[in-house]
C-alpha cells in the first residue's frame, strides 16, 4: 500500500545526542524533505517527482553548510539517471545506470520507506539490485549494490544492507510509515510527529 500522506518530523540521534531534525512531507505524486543540523549550520533538501507507481521521475536537491552551497537537478529516463551538479568552482554532469526496479535513494528517510513499498506492492519480500544513491554532501548520485530484506513475517522489520559493513534495521508500523531505523555506527531515527494530509 501507499505510505500515508503527509508531513513526517523525524529525529535523529548519535550515541543519544540529536544531530539532526528531518521534515518530509508526502503527496501524490511528490516528496519534498529538509534535513537541518540543530544549530541550522547543514541544510539537506530535496524535492522529487514520482510516478504512479512511486519511482522517481526527477528529483532536485540543494546542500548548505555555512556560505557554501551546491544545488542538482536528476531526471530518470529509461534506464538512466542524468544530471548535473553545480557548486562555485563549476557545473559537473553526471549519468548513473539505473537498477532494474529504478530505485534512487536521495537519503532521505522518505526514501528508505518508498523503496520497501514498492519492493512489498511488487509482493517480495527482498530486494537485491542496484540503487542509485545521492550524497548529502557532495549531491553526486553513484550505483550501489543494495539488499532490502523483510526480517518478519508481516514485513514490519527490514534490513537494509549497503555498502561492505553497513547496515540498518529498519521498523514500519501498520500503515507503512519508517517509525524507526537504526545504523551500525549508534545512529538512531525516529519518528517523532505525524501530520496526516488535509483530505481534498
């Protein structure tokens, strides 16, 4: 099913320290999320475009720590990722060869939570494939290997495998919202507020 329309507050914390607050908000057909530092130094956004079936079309994405900004533009056609990234010392283009499932991955939690739906609406309960992958602080996609898997019987725990060594247990509640990850470097998320979106 869908995940929940919405605004998403998410809280994340090192060792028990917040280091960070993330806002996603979901609607038909969109994404848009901000991830801000406590002190507002580092500003994460990205705003997507989505298919009916929740791939993205295209996604842009903006990176602020201090006076230095960088700001990209992806567009998914066919079996690519095209896109450039602009930053003061220039423009670079960048192209990235899809996954067959065209999964991309702009780490934003919202992100983690489209994939195992599509991966669930597609009735498997594990996906091992290429994902595009954005860096938050660079903004370049690059094609990572990648395993989603259901840890439960009712696909309410996942596990997601990156790159070597790095995982997350990923918790879901009944409705499909990510109400909990956790990494292998004592970095917790959770969610910390919901607002469902006004009914039209």
């Amino acid at each position: 099913m869908p995940i929940p329309q919405g605004t998403y507050r998410y809280e994340i914390r090192h060792a028990g320290a917040l280091a960070a607050v993330e806002e996603d908000f979901v609607a038909d057909g969109a994404i848009r999320g901000v991830r801000s530092s406590p002190e507002g130094g580092n500003l994460h956004t990205v705003e997507g475009e989505l298919m009916a079936d929740g791939a993205f079309v295209r996604v842009a994405l903006r990176y602020r720590r201090g006076m230095f900004k960088r700001d990209a533009v992806y567009v998914a056609v066919e079996e690519t990722l095209r896109g450039s990234v602009s930053a003061m010392a220039g423009r670079n283009e960048v192209l990235v060869k899809l996954g067959r499932f065209r999964e991309i991955d702009a780490d934003l939690v919202v992100c983690r939570a489209l994939i195992i739906d599509r991966t669930r609406m597609r009735g498997q309960r594990r996906l091992i494939g290429r994902v595009a992958v954005i860096d938050p602080n660079t903004l370049v996609a690059a094609a990572f290997k990648q395993t989603y898997s259901q840890q439960d019987e009712v696909g309410l725990r996942w596990r997601r495998a990156a790159r070597m060594g790095e995982s997350d247990e990923i918790e879901l509640d009944a409705e499909g919202r990510i109400v909990r990850m956790r990494d292998g470097w004592s970095v917790e998320t959770r969610l910390a507020a919901f607002t469902p979106a006004a009914p039209e």
